[in-house]
C-alpha cells in the first residue's frame, strides 16, 4: 500500500511540477538559451554551412555533455526547442525521483515523505540555468540508492554497475561525480570501519574493491581530460557567505514567501530533531557530514567553473529529503505537517507558473525581434554587468537564440575547450574573446577616445547588435545606428555602413 501510495503522490507532484516547463515557449533559466544555441550546431551535424562558417565540432573527454548527448539526438525526432523541454523535464523528474529511491534504499520501505524533495526543485541553481549539473545530480542520487540496494551483492556486480553509473556522471558534469564519489565514501566508511573493527578482512577487502572499481574508470578519465592551464585561480571561501547561501535552495521570485518556505522548512526541520520527531537514517550520516564539511572549504571558483559552493546546499536538501523520516508522532500531527508542506508546495508552484506566464509574452515578443535578423549574420551583444543576474525574464543570453533561429555568430555562445563540444573557428574566436557585452555597452555609452576605437572595432566586425538589460544611452543618435526591431527590453540596431568612429 505505501508502494502505490507513493507512486501516486509522485506522480501528481511530478504533474504539478512540470506544468511551467510545458507552457513556457522558452523556460526563463539564465543560461538556458545560450545552452539551446549550441544544441542547434551541435544538431546539424557539421552539415549547414552557415554554421560552419563561425562553429566547428570537437568532441573529447568533457565532463560537462548532459545536454550535449542527448538533446541533439532527441532533435532527431522534433524541434531543438521542445527536444531541450524533455531533457529540462527528465532532469527534474531525475532529482525528484533520487530522494525517492534513496528513502527506500536507506529505510527498507517505500513513503510519500521522501517526495519533500519537489519543494527544492526550482531552486535559484536552477534559475540559472545550471542544467548539466542538475541532471548529472538527480544522476547521482539515483545511482547512490542503487549502490545502497546491491549492498548484500557481490563486489563484482557492485563494482561494475557503479562504474559505469559513476562514469555516466561524470560525462553529465564534473562536480556532480564529485558528489557521487563522496557520498559513496560515505555510505562505505561505516560499513569498511565496522569490518576493520571485526577484523572481518574478506569483507573489508570486498568492499574496497569494489568501490575501487566504481571509481577507477571515471577518474583516469578525468587525469585523461586533466588540462592544468586552464584551471582558474582558486577564491577562497566565504564562511560569511555559507548560511546566506542555504536560502538558494528557496530564492525564485517572492522574496517573502520565499522566506517563509526557508524559515518553516528550515526551522521545522530542526526542531523536529532537536524533539526527536524526525530521525536522519544512520546510513546517510556520513554522507551528509562530507558533504557538509565540502561545502563549508569549497570556495566559489573551482577549475573552470563559477559558483562551486552554491550548487551544494540543494545536495544538502535533497539528501536530507530522503533520509528523513517521522517517528513518534500521531497520524494526525503526520498529516498536518504534510498538508502543510503541500500548501508550501502548490503555493510555490502557483507564483512560478504565474511568473513564467508573463515571461513567456516578453519572450514571444523578443523571438519576434531576432526574427527580423539575416540568415548568417554577425551579431554582437552589449548589455550592462547589473544584466548578470536572475529576474523574471532574463535576457543577457536571450539574444543567442539568434544561432538556432537564424544561423548567425554570436560571441557569447558558451564554446570553452574544457566544457563544450562547440568551437568559435579561430578567426572568429579572436573576435568574441574582444566583444564582451559591458564592455560594448560601455564603450556605446561613453565619448572617450578609447570608446569611439572600439566602437569603430565593433563596426567593422559586426553587423547588428542587440541591446539587452537597459536603454542604451543615446542609442537614437549614433550615426552607425539603424533602429530594426524592439521588443519591451531587447533593441536591435543595424550598423550602418560608413561612420568610422560611430559617433553621436
């Protein structure tokens, strides 16, 4: 009965879940676009030559192709747009259903609780777009559970299932394998201390083994892959920052209601344990500890990737989703709490869908202005640095869509030899590494000499620019400029031929 039970609540939170991602004609994540253009080039196979003009393919060891493997293959079968909402909807059907199996894995039994993982879904990780790591951590729970069910298995079977679920990891994204890899530590370090203890040395060594064979393949090919140049310079961490960063998991778009799931989840939780109403699984201690103490030394900048530490504490909330779990308590106090995590559920629900729904029309309404852009052609963004962040409608990579939509280059397009399959051909690279878009839209709204050189750069390299994030000052009057199409925040000008300097 707490099967079916649970398959069903599953199901309508999972219904409930992905209504916004079905609706919305481009899903309002920041990064999402700019991920979508690349599934484009990466669709057409080196076969239109339009793109081939600006992008060439260069596939390798890339710990970061979720999207990269599967979206191009599934735009086989339909239009890039909608082959991105299916992997957008497995992802999260992935993360739901990790706490899910992990609940059953560490508790022996099946249970509605383990679906308060549907509350951290649409977290701010999410609304920016962070698609491959999502994926590669709903991966990761998954195949967590799985090791936690072949425990009584022989090391062979366990060893060689986890190879290849680590390896499949891996390949979606870099720091979920880094998850993986120390939450499975975590569950054995119990199990390898009690037969040290026992000088039980046949399983001691069964289970090391096995692990070692879990994790051998996925991590020669990261010494394989292993690119020591273009490691970024490490920030240390913000233990400041720490605490703030736990509302992440929470923060979309109604800063107080937002608060109010953080502090009554959050609270609730604690005092639940401090009572002894809740209990964590003993398995998942140690888990959670590492992943807690990570967090804690993980600073924001880690080899190529921005944001290291903030993708942890929905990890955190997601394992505590599965290892939870009430006792002591009456079915009536039982049922009061889930109701009111329900509420706090649809509630979440409902502002997000209402949210998307305006966006949609701003997006219907920027898709309209690409349109009015040339087959191939050269399209630079200027956009201020305030642009960088999550809203409603964000807009800073919207622009790119312009590669799926109309075959044309756009230095932006996320193409970094140790993350994406996509290249910039060479001549094209050396543009974009100068086009960033607040430096364009500074030197477009400055007079200095230094602004009216590079903005004779940018006229002689491109042909039209978009204007994302705000109004750029003085656009109207600038001699290069040709109004073409506007949308409520996205402009894009024609540069004119002639007016070297592009002045006022």
């Amino acid at each position: 009965m707490s099967g079916r039970l649970t398959l069903a609540s599953f199901l309508a939170f999972f219904a409930f879940a992905v209504i916004p991602l079905l609706t919305a004609p481009v899903p309002p994540l920041f990064d999402y676009p700019n991920h979508l253009a690349r599934m484009a080039i990466l669709a057409a196979h080196g076969q239109d030559p339009l793109l081939n003009r600006y992008y060439a393919i260069r596939w390798g060891i890339l710990p970061n192709l979720g999207m990269d493997l599967v979206v191009p293959w599934l735009a086989g079968f339909m239009p890039v747009i909608d082959a991105g909402r299916v992997f957008l909807v497995g992802t999260l059907f992935l993360m739901a259903a990790g706490p899910v199996l992990l609940y059953r894995a560490w508790w022996g039994v099946w249970s509605p609780w383990a679906c308060t993982g549907f509350l951290f879904l649409y977290s701010r990780v999410f609304l920016w777009g962070f698609i491959n790591y999502l994926a590669g951590i709903g991966l990761a729970l998954c195949m967590l559970a799985g090791w936690v069910m072949l425990q009584r298995r022989s090391w062979l079977l366990r060893g060689s299932v986890g190879a290849i679920g680590v390896t499949v990891v891996f390949f979606c994204h870099l720091e979920a394998f880094g998850v993986l890899a120390l939450t499975l530590l975590g569950v054995e370090a119990p199990n390898l201390v009690a037969a040290l203890r026992q000088r039980d040395f046949g399983t001691l060594g069964a289970r090391v083994v096995a692990l070692v064979l879990a994790l051998t393949p996925a991590s020669l090919l990261f010494l394989l892959a292993w690119q020591p140049h273009a490691v970024a310079a490490l920030s240390l961490p913000r233990l400041d920052r720490k605490p703030d960063l736990l509302f992440s998991v929470f923060d979309n778009y109604s800063r107080p209601f937002d608060v109010v799931c953080f502090v009554a989840v959050l609270g609730g939780a604690i005092v639940g344990y401090a009572r002894g109403s809740l209990r964590v699984a003993a398995p998942a201690a140690w888990p959670l500890s590492l992943i807690g103490v990570i967090y804690l030394a993980l600073p924001s900048t880690l080899f190529t990737g921005e944001g290291a530490d903030h993708r942890l504490p929905l990890v955190l909330f997601l394992l505590l989703a599965a290892a939870t779990r009430p006792q002591g308590m009456s079915r009536r106090q039982v049922g009061a709490i889930a109701s009111a995590l329900v509420v706090l559920f649809v509630v979440r629900m409902v502002v997000i869908e209402t949210v998307w729904r305006s966006a949609a029309e701003t997006y219907r309404q920027d898709l309209a202005v690409l349109a009015q852009l040339p087959p191939g052609a050269r399209l630079v963004i200027a956009a201020p640095a305030s642009a960088v962040r999550v809203s409603a409608a964000p807009e800073y990579h919207f622009p790119v869509l312009a590669v799926l939509l109309r075959h044309t280059f756009v230095p932006t397009l996320f193409a970094y030899p140790t993350q994406q399959p996509v290249r910039l051909v060479q001549a094209w690279s050396e543009l974009a590494a100068e086009s960033d878009p607040d430096r364009v839209w500074r030197a477009f709204s400055g007079g200095s000499p230094a602004d009216l050189a590079f903005r004779s750069f940018i006229h002689s390299h491109y042909d039209f620019i978009a204007v994302v994030g705000s109004a750029l000052p003085g656009a109207e009057k600038l001699q290069c400029f040709s109004g073409l199409a506007a949308a409520s925040t996205l402009r894009l000008y024609r540069l004119a031929p002639g007016g070297s300097a592009c002045r006022n």
